[in-house]
C-alpha cells in the first residue's frame, strides 16, 4: 500500500500505527480484542483517526481536497 506525502507539511514520513482495544462486556468481562489502525505523520502533527481497517485510514490519508 502506498501512502501519498503528508497533507499538511508534505513530507514523505506516513507511519501507520496499530493498537489492540479489549473490549469488555456491561459487567468488565474480557470479550473480544480487536485492532485499530490510524496513519500519521513523524515530521508535524498530521494524523488520521483511529480506523477499524488499515485500507480505510490509508485511503483518507491519500484523499486530497481537489480528488474529484
């Protein structure tokens, strides 16, 4: 997957960050774990928001206000 540069100083340092969230019933019981994905960048403060899918946080990376 090929990330485009930082919208915001235009550098080419995208990283894409994971975590796993347990996520825990109405009684804080251990349920089921899963992994969000977010992109940001290590030059400036430039990020995405945490997504459930990689493919989703990248394409809102490469998303630019002029794509038609």
């Amino acid at each position: 997957m090929e990330l485009k540069p930082c919208p915001f100083c235009g550098r080419k340092s995208a990283r894409i960050a994971y975590k796993t969230v347990d996520r825990t019933d109405s009684n804080g019981k251990l349920g089921t774990r899963s992994e969000r994905y977010k992109i940001y960048c290590s030059s400036c403060p430039g990020q995405t928001s945490w997504g459930f899918y990689v493919e989703d946080v990248a394409e809102a990376w490469n998303r630019r206000a002029n794509d038609v």
